[in-house]
C-alpha cells in the first residue's frame, strides 16, 4: 500500500502544479514549491484542485448553521435531481 500512497501523492502535486499552485524543482535535489505567497492560496483551491467542484450541505458555525444553511439544502436538492 506504501506505493499506492506515494502515487496518488505524485498524482494530487502534479494537480496542484497544474494549476498554478505549486513549482516543479527538477533535477536531484529537485522538489516541489508554493508557486504564490501561501497566504493567497485557500483551502478551498486546494480542494478543488486534488477533489474537484464541490458541493457544500451545510455549513456550521460557532453558533450553530449558517445564515446559507437552506440555500445549500436547495443546491444540492437541485444537483442531486439532475
């Protein structure tokens, strides 16, 4: 299983490449780095990118759902008919 897990790494970085996120590093002491200022990358490109569009169900906050809680329920009720 240890390779597996090394492919499908291989394979989330050359996504995450592709999309401008990360800079490949050929050679031997070779490697990956951030392509941007990692302060201008968010989680949800990251996500997109190794995962794909996705769709939010609810969401939650400190104090409970969000004001966009029915919104999303409509969403996904709207995707999941199609």
């Amino acid at each position: 299983m240890l390779w597996n897990s090394r492919a499908i790494a291989g394979q989330d970085l050359q996504k995450l490449t592709k999309i401008g996120l990360l800079q490949s590093l050929p050679g031997t002491n070779g490697g990956y780095r951030l392509a941007r200022d990692a302060n201008r990358i968010t989680a949800l490109e990251v996500i997109r990118a190794i995962d794909g569009p996705i769709i939010l169900t609810a969401c939650f906050t400190a104090h409970g759902e969000c004001d966009q809680s029915e919104k999303m329920h409509r969403s996904r009720a709207v995707a999941q008919s199609s």
